[in-house]
C-alpha cells in the first residue's frame, strides 16, 4: 500500500490517501482536498488511466475533495459510505433539521442563516460526483476488502482492511481528537447518536490490533490501544470542562461562553456545540462507555480519570 500525503487548508495538517494494487486492479483510498496541488500529486504517483476503484472512508473535503474531479479524468468506480449518500440524496433535508436541532438547543436565527451559508459552501461540502457507488454494498468481492462502519467523528466513517492492513480515515488519528459530529440520522430523521454509536465503534476498531494501521493524518499508529486511550481521555477531560456549566444552560450559552463574546466562525460553533452535546450523552450514560472500555481490556488506564469525571456531582 502506498501512501500519498497532500498537504490541506485545514488545521489538521496534511491529509494521506492510499493506492494498491488489490487483486491485480489499481485502488485508491480517499482522494485529498480539491486543490491543484492535491491534482497534481495523484496523477505524478499515480497511473490514473489504470485505477480501477476509489474508496471514500467519509465524505469530508480532505479525503474526498477530488471525487468529482476522477469522475471526469478516470474510468474508475468511486465508492462513497452508504450514509454519505444518504446525505447527498438528502442534503437539503439534512440541512433543515440540522438547523431545528441548532434551534432547540439554543442558537438564533441569524447564526442558522450564517451556518448554512458556510454548510453549502464547497470549502465545506465538496461536490458531489454524478455517479457513484456504495461502499457497503457495491465493493466487488474479489477485492477482499472488509468495511467496518465506525461511526462517531462523523455517522459515515469507514474503516476499510485487508488481512493485515487497515485504511482508517479520521477513526484513529495520533495525537488529535476529532470532535464527535452533531447530525441528522437519515434514516431516522432524528439526531444523530453518535455517543451510542462510538461506543459500539470501540469495540470494532480493538478488532484492528495487529493490523497496519493506514490513518488519514499525522504519524503511523504504532499502537491502537494509545490512539483509543488519548481519544477517551480527551473525551472525559472535556467532559470534566463542562461540569462548571449548569445544565440549566443551553448548549449555545455554553458555547457563548467557551468562545467568550468574539465572533468565531459559524462552523466552529458548530464544532463545538457537536462537543458539548457528545458530552451531555456521556456524562447521561457514563456506563455505556465504561462497558465498550471494558469488553476491549482498556477500562483499567482511564479508570481513575472515569470515575472522578463521570461518576462526581454535576452543579
Ligand atoms: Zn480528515
């Protein structure tokens, strides 16, 4: 598996993508940003008049940026996560009641017309190709590639493996923590769980030790277990911030708060109101997390932390 590094806009740096030769066809995972940078790094590394097959681990600019773009320039299949294009499909609909939801846990009507402005900006949400396919559904079996649905930074996120190596996406990223999504679940047309679905997310990705670890950004993943473990304990840290707030207060008023009175840009709001409800959902149910820590052998490193963050009175 070889692996292509594109440098991005975004605060996380660098994004990687990965091509290979899988059952004697080319393969490409994830795309990078849609830069001319990102353009021209794929066809110097790679031969595109032979690639086959693009997977997208989740449809964020900096690992799909460039679906559109091969959709003109190669014959390849491009391969989106079947919640991806649940959001393609219904992307107004999503916007709509993102928007509700935004409503009820506090914002104004102004900062919902600047959100959406920035949601339906493409810096945001690249285009979308005209044909696609879904990865859950469409990957042909010869390639033996197994899909792992790890939801949690996003409802998408893929983790896409071969027998002893694994493409990751934003699932496990050294030394960042990739804040937990608030969403519409399309399926439902209620919010999201995605506190719910990380715990279940957890004990899919133990299942990954002794694999190589392929991430979409920074250094290699020597150990999953650290990746898990500075993730969680990120998690109860900012989970153990938001106990000096009462929860009488709205998301956004807490929001307000942490970003003070200084106008911040809209989907950073959102970046951080996704954080605070995460963490409602943990400290509501602090055991659901425990029990997924426990069935991977991971409990006992974070029990401390746990048990002073989840389990002590909140104002
Ligand atoms: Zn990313």
């Amino acid at each position: 598996m070889q692996q292509h590094t594109i440098n991005t806009d975004y605060q996380v740096g660098p994004v990687h993508c990965y091509s290979g030769n899988i059952g004697g066809e080319l393969v490409l995972f994830d795309t990078g940003p849609p830069t001319d940078e990102a353009q021209a790094c794929l066809r110097e590394e790679l031969d595109l008049s032979r690639l086959r097959h693009v997977v997208i681990t989740h449809y964020h600019s900096d690992h799909c940026g460039l679906v559109s773009w091969l959709e003109k320039e190669t014959d390849a299949n491009l391969y989106l996560p079947y919640r991806d294009t649940l959001k393609i499909e219904g992307h107004e609909e999503r916007l709509e009641k993102l928007a509700e939801l935004l409503l009820r846990v506090g914002f104004d009507q102004s900062f919902l017309e600047s959100f959406r402005r920035a949601m339906n900006n493409d810096e945001v949400f690249p285009q979308f190709p005209e044909r696609f396919l879904t990865v859950e559904s469409d990957l042909p079996e010869h390639l033996g590639i197994e899909v792992i649905a790890c939801p949690g930074h996003s409802q998408s996120d893929l983790v896409l493996a071969g027998p002893d190596w694994a493409v990751t996406g934003d699932v496990l990223l050294r030394g960042i923590f990739q804040a937990p999504l608030l969403d519409i679940d399309l399926e439902t047309g209620e919010r999201f769980r995605n506190y719910e679905a990380y715990c279940t997310t957890l004990i899919k990705l133990a299942t990954l030790r002794g694999r190589r670890i392929l991430p979409g950004h920074r250094d290699s993943i020597d150990s999953i277990d650290d990746t898990i473990l500075f993730y969680v304990g990120k998690l109860l840290d900012r989970a153990a911030q938001q106990k000096q707030f009462s929860r009488k207060e709205s998301v956004a008023q807490i929001v307000g708060q942490l970003f003070g009175s200084g106008q911040g840009h809209p989907f950073h709001y959102y970046l951080k109101a996704s954080e605070v409800v995460f963490m409602r959902d943990l400290m509501h149910c602090p055991e659901l997390l425990r029990s997924s820590l426990e069935r991977i052998g991971l409990f006992e490193p974070v029990s401390e932390k746990f048990l002073q963050t989840a389990y002590a009175s909140t104002t």
